[in-house]
C-alpha cells in the first residue's frame, strides 16, 4: 500500500512529461490537435491496457510518432 501513492505519482509526472512533449509536437506541426486530444484520451485510460495494445493504440494515434520510444 505504501508504495502505491509514489508509483502513482511517478505515473503522473510521466504523463504530464509526455503530453509536454505533445504539446511541442503540434505547435511544431509535427501531431495534429486532434492527434493530441486522443493521445490525452489514451493516457487517461491507460490501465484498460494491455501494454502491446497501448504500444499499437499510440501508434495509430501519433503515425508512428512513438515508435522512438523506448519501452523497455
């Protein structure tokens, strides 16, 4: 139980980091805003996940933006 509440912390700092990174995207033209909002979606709804099925869901949303992501 303890050591819920600093994963979820992390988890958060993760996301915002991420939708940052977004957000430099689509003011570089390089994600579409409605490419950003479903990847908004997304991460809120992460856990509804199984992890290869967020990987491809990412994938269709940012076209293969995230394919530099290292996920292991």
């Amino acid at each position: 139980m303890v050591l819920i509440k600093p994963l979820f912390d992390d988890l958060e700092r993760v996301k915002l980091n991420f939708l940052k990174t977004c957000e430099k995207l689509v003011a570089a033209g390089r994600l579409e805003k409605e490419e950003f909002k479903d990847i908004e979606v997304l991460l809120d709804q992460m856990e509804e996940y199984e992890d290869q099925e967020f990987r491809s869901e990412l994938g269709k949303i940012s076209k293969g933006l995230s394919d530099f992501l290292d996920w292991e």
